[in-house]
C-alpha cells in the first residue's frame, strides 16, 4: 500500500467585490502568492485556488493528514492575507468568516468551511470539488443522497459488483453536536427522517461498504451557530471521489440536472434552486442569486492537481439553469412569505427576535 495523501478544501467569504456577487482579483492572487511562498511549498504537493460567488475555496493536496495544524494555520494565514487586502480595497464584509483574532491549532470553529479526506491514491484517482454560494451545508444532502443511494440516478449500484453492498453514511446533528451512522439500502428510511432536515441534520462524509474506503466529506460549519449572530449561510464544500467501486463521474453529477431547494438566497433568509453553473457564472446577483453550484474536476497524479475541468460548462445542463430560473421566478413572487422566507426557527440570527422584543407588550392572550 502506498504512502496516503490529504485533499483538503478550506473556504471563507473575506470580502466581497461587488457586494456579496464576487471575489476581486487581488485577493485570487494574494491567496496564490501566498500558497506559493517557499514555506507553504514545503508543505503541499499542489494547490489550487478557487471562488464561487464571494468565497475562496483553497484546494491543497499534502502528507500530513486531516486536521493538520500546519495546514490549517497555511489557510488560516491566507485568509488573513486576503482580508487585508479586502480592507484596503473597501469590499463588503471584509474578514466576516474570521471569527477570530488570532489562529488556535485548527480553523474548525474559528469561521472558514473544512472538508477533507486521507486516502491511497488510486491507480487512477478522479475527484470533483463542488463548490456552493448562498447557501447551507445541508444543501449537500439531497445530492449525496442521489449519489450513494439512488439507483435511479446510480445503475453502479445495481450493476457494479463492487458497490452493489452500499455505502455508509457519516451524519452530524449541528444543533446538538451529535453523529450518527447510517449503512444503505438496509437503514435508507432511517437516513431519509434525518436528512430531509438539511438544516440541522447534515451528510459530513460516506464510505464504501465493499472496501471501508471514503467516498465524499463535506464541510458542516454553520458560522451563525458559531458566531451567536446572523452572518449568512455558509457557502458549503464537498470533495466527491469518482469511478472503481464508486459513482461514476456521470452518476456524480446527474443529481444537479434537477436543482433542488436549498435555503439561503438573500441575506440567508430565502429558499431557492441551486442552479449548476459553469466556473465563469458564478456571480450571483439577482436576488444576490439565486444559490449556484460549481464542480471542478480533477485527475490525482502523485498528489498533483491536474486539471480542473468546469463540468457544468457542458450544455447538457442548460436546462437544469433554465428549470432552476423558473423556480426562482415563482419563488420571488412569494416576497417575504414562507416557503419563500425561511421558516421562523431558520430566522433566530435576523432582525425578527428584535421585533418580537419592540412589540411583546402588544400581545394579548385570547379569550376563551
């Protein structure tokens, strides 16, 4: 068995150009400079920096396993890098995912998303980074769903030998900070009672019955818990591996040809389609969205990154955007009324516990 690598993905929103649509090129180039410095090439086999909407994804590649602290503190310091530029340029909300002064070990609870796994790299090793802005980490649920669970949207599971057992599949409870394990198809009506709640209940990672190898992680950070105050959705990552006993890239990706709802939108408080884009659209700014997906693929070389491909350039997905705009018309129409709103529970971080307080006086009981 060969010596295992580490694909980690950290992203953080640390300023946004113009408003939350996008990332300025100076703070791209300062995370490039700053994962090109001779101490960071010590560190990592290969990086690659990339943006959705107002976030910077940093894809690195390196030996030193999960929750690195070198690693972590590499990201940690780019950000704080990007932020200072973000501060002399005057972009919206500069440094707002820095939910700290100064770094403590590891950036899990300190603001930015982290997902990432350890694995043997494969004799051939396709992986895709999806990427989401506007948005929650339970936006990932339905798609892992899809993915590991789904024969209709997977045939490898009924016809490949090696993933017809099924797959595991890791889920957090963000409100009590529990996990709990599901195997499919055995526990799938299990699986389905928590995860059709994304926004408590959330796919951190699944793993292959057959070989006990990772298949996807997810980030799970929700900035609004941590913080104790609203600072939006969180923008999430995932890391999916591809082919030999697992999904097809084919079967990876087929779950966003139909954009489900997610919550998110503007000021985080909206339901909308997550709406697959090609690298070059995602700039969200109707609505300041409506939410939108990216997927870059990459092959694994002795840890290098070789590509990426942006996989919904392809047109096949022009009506996915086109179903996606469609629900985003009837859903504007709805104004500030659920579904549209997210419901009351979804709205504790907003201005509504400060107009419930203004007006508590003005609540009479009824009578009987």
């Amino acid at each position: 068995m060969g010596e295992k690598l580490t694909v980690t993905v950290i992203k953080a929103d640390v300023g946004g150009w113009v408003g939350h649509s996008s990332v300025h090129p100076d703070l791209i180039e300062r995370a490039r400079e700053m994962l090109s410095r001779r101490e960071a090439k010590d560190l990592l086999l290969d990086f690659y920096v990339a943006t959705v909407g107002d976030d910077i994804n940093l894809i690195m590649t390196h030996r030193h396993g999960v929750d690195s602290e070198v690693i972590h503190r590499l990201a940690w310091d780019t950000f704080t890098a990007c932020t200072e530029v973000a501060k002399e340029l005057k972009l919206y909300g500069a440094g707002q995912d820095l939910l700290a002064d100064t770094f403590s070990g590891n950036v899990k609870g300190m603001g930015p998303g982290v997902a990432e796994m350890e694995f043997v790299e494969r004799p051939s090793e396709p992986i895709v980074i999806f990427m989401a802005d506007k948005t929650e980490p339970g936006a990932w649920n339905w798609p892992l769903f899809k993915m590991f669970a789904d024969p209709f949207n997977t045939v490898g599971l009924v016809i490949d030998p090696k993933m017809h057992q099924g797959f595991r599949f890791e889920v957090h409870d963000l409100i009590e900070h529990r996990r709990v394990d599901f195997v499919c198809p055995e526990e799938m009506y299990d699986l389905l009672v928590f995860i059709g709640a994304p926004g408590r209940f959330c796919i951190k990672a699944v793993y292959s019955r057959e070989t006990g190898e990772q298949a996807a992680v997810s980030t799970t950070q929700r900035l609004n818990l941590m913080a104790g105050r609203y600072i939006g959705k969180d923008d999430p990552a995932l890391i999916v591996r591809c082919q030999s006993g697992l999904p097809a890239l084919g079967e990876v990706l087929e779950p966003f040809a139909n954009p489900h709802l997610v919550s998110g939108w503007m000021r985080g408080s909206h339901s909308g389609p997550l709406m697959p884009v090609s690298y070059r659209q995602a700039t969200p700014t109707r609505f300041d969205g409506p939410p939108r997906v990216v997927a870059l693929g990459f092959q694994l070389c002795d840890g290098k990154l070789i590509g990426p491909q942006d996989l919904f350039a392809d047109p096949a997905f022009d009506r996915a955007r086109e179903l996606a705009l469609e629900v985003a018309d009837y859903m504007r129409h709805l104004g500030p009324f659920e579904p549209h709103r997210l419901h009351l529970d979804e709205m504790e971080y907003t201005t509504l516990p400060q107009v419930m307080e203004k007006l508590k006086d003005r609540f009479t009981e009824l009578s009987e």
